[in-house]
C-alpha cells in the first residue's frame, strides 16, 4: 500500500473526482499531511478509509456540515437530536401537504359515493322501469285479449 496519495492519485483510488477531494479538504474532511516539491498535496494511507467514511455517513442522510461535525468530534448525542429534529419538520411538512389535499380526497370520495348512489339508482329506476314495461305489456294484452284481471 502507498504511504502518500496525490490528490488525483486518490480520487482515482476512491472514485471520486478531483474536484470532490479538493472540496472535501476546503470543508476540513481532509487533511493533506504534506506537500510536494512541486506544491502538490499528499493525503496520507488513512484519508481512502476516511473517505469511505464520509461516503457512509452521506448515504445515511448526513449534510456535509453535519459530516464535518461528526468526523471532528461532535456529540453523537446531538446528532440524535438534530435527526430527531429533522424528522419531525419532515413530519410537520407532510402534515401541512395531507391538511391541504385532504379536502380534494374527501371531495373526491363524496363524488364518488355519489356517482355510486346515482348508479345504483338508476339501475334501480330501470328496474322498476322494466317492471312497469311488463305490467302495462299484461294489461295490453289482456285488453286485447278481452281477459279480465
């Protein structure tokens, strides 16, 4: 394993592109242990598990600024809390989005069931219909046939 990685050397190493080593140092994830002759920085043999960490971390949610937090010591504690936190403005935003589409949804169900009372009534009418249809063809035909009822 090499001692030192160049910046490029590394984001080829990680899968990472130059530019995301170069923030991730700016944002203090990184730390470059030296530098070239030729002004370069190096990142030690630990900095590819660090990043695997930052990617870990960023997969479970975290900003940049909480990875920071995290990787330089801040309380799990409080990270907890901010998660918490985060939860429940998520939770309160998506409350504010149901109390704004609940009245639609109701609307719609009332339309529904509407629709569905309409049907049925008229399913009912037509069978009423058909039933009057066949009475008054029996009092025609028994008119016609002088029977009486």
């Amino acid at each position: 394993m090499k001692k030192n990685y160049r910046i490029g050397e590394l984001a080829a190493h990680c899968g990472l592109s130059r530019r995301t080593i170069d923030y991730y140092t700016q944002l203090g994830l990184l730390r470059p242990v030296a530098r070239t002759t030729g002004n370069y920085r190096l990142y030690d043999a630990k900095t590819p598990a660090r990043i695997a960490e930052i990617r870990a971390l960023q997969a479970r949610r975290l900003s940049l600024s909480e990875i920071v937090d995290r990787l330089n010591g801040a309380s799990v504690e409080g990270d907890v809390v901010e998660r918490f936190r985060q939860v429940a403005r998520e939770l309160d935003r998506l409350h504010g989005e149901l109390a704004e589409i609940w009245p639609r949804v109701r609307e719609a169900r009332l339309e529904h069931a509407r629709h569905r009372e309409l049907g049925q009534a008229a399913r009912d009418t037509l069978m009423r219909t058909r039933g009057l249809a066949a009475l008054l063809d029996s009092l025609v035909v028994e008119t016609l046939t002088g029977q009486e009822r």
